[in-house]
C-alpha cells in the first residue's frame, strides 16, 4: 500500500485486533493481517492507543507473550497496567541510583538536586506500593 | 568548574524528569482513563490513578524547575 493516513492505518489495525479477540497480535501479525508497512503498523498502533482506545473504553495492552491486545478483560488492562508501574519503578530506581544521589552526595549545597532527590524518592515509593498490590 | 559541571547534570536531569512526566501522562490518559471510564468502582484502577496524578504533578513541578 502505498500513503496511508494514521486513521486508516489505525482503523486497519482496529479490526484486526478485533478480529483476532481474545488472542492478541505481534507487529509481524499485523503487517500480514492489515497488508500495511511495518512502519504504518506502528503509526496505526499509535493511533489506535491515542485515539480509538479512549473512544472505545478499551486500552491497547501489550505483552511479551501475546503482542498487541484490544482485550475486553479488565483482568488484562490491570496486569498491563502494573507491567507499565512496575516498568516506571525501574526507570525511576536508575535515574536516582545512577544520576541524582551522585549529584546530590557531591553538591550537598545545591537546593534543586536536593528537592529532585526528595521528591523521586516519594515517587519511587508511591510506584513501589502500586507494583506490591496494595 | 563545579558550576558548570552542575549545570550540565541538572539540564540532563531535567529532561529526564521530563520524559518520566511524559511516560506517566500516555499511561494515564491511553491506559488508565479508558479503564475508569469504562468500569468506573474498579479500586485498583482508582488507586492507580490517584497515585500517578500525583507522580505527575510532582515530575511537572521539577521538570519546569521549580
């Protein structure tokens, strides 16, 4: 196919994770089943995230094991869900181990590191309660 | 020297948080807003939400540096 707009591509990918309810799709999958480019899969995932899942009250989720997913399961949305917190978690961890505790343990003196330190570490723990299930 | 060296880590600090906040925000608004409004009593999807509101608003305060 040649110029595809993002809300046909988007409308493309749509049915055809409808169609392959309740199993979900990976990139290649859907480059098969939309007979769209692998980079307008990706413009019509986008689309379909940004788009048509608030419209449809249905979040595009994602594994490992199963690819893209228009689940209807709420059991689904919360396990994708926790994978983004917990994925958050991680970020958050290294950018306070890796960048700001070194900074602040060298300019103990500097207002703003100190209040980055104060507050990611809030943030890591508001993220930590979520990943343990409260 | 140090002053410099400060200034480069904050910059690269701030566009860090930034990111972070920009992550938060997608999740909220693709994931956890459609699930609210869909299955509005769901307490988890209500914590969730409740928690990263407030993570994004701390992360927006420090990526505008204040």
């Amino acid at each position: 196919m040649g110029r595809v707009p993002a809300n046909v591509a988007g409308d493309l990918v749509r049915v055809a994770l409808m169609e392959a309810r309740p199993a979900g799709l990976t990139t290649r999958q859907l480059v098969t089943a939309t007979e769209l480019s692998q980079y307008q899969v990706q413009s019509g995932l986008r689309f379909v995230r940004e788009v048509l899942a608030a419209e449809n009250l249905t979040p595009l989720t994602w594994t490992r094991r199963d690819g893209y997913q228009l689940s209807t399961e709420p059991a689904d949305w919360i396990a994708y869900e926790r994978a983004c917190v917990r994925t958050e978690l991680t970020r958050i961890a290294r950018l306070l181990s890796s960048t700001v505790i070194p900074h602040a343990q060298r300019l103990p003196d500097d207002e703003w590191v100190q209040l980055v330190l104060g507050q990611l570490t809030g943030v890591k723990s508001a993220l930590g309660l979520l990943v343990r299930g409260a | 020297m140090t002053t410099i060296e400060g200034a480069d880590w904050t910059t690269y600090e701030r566009g860090c948080v930034r990111e972070e906040m920009l992550r938060i925000t997608r999740l909220l608004d693709t994931v956890l807003i459609p699930h609210l409004k869909g299955h509005p009593d769901d307490e988890w999807a209500q914590l969730v939400l409740g928690q990263l509101t407030s993570v994004k608003t701390a992360l927006e305060l420090l990526a505008r540096g204040e």
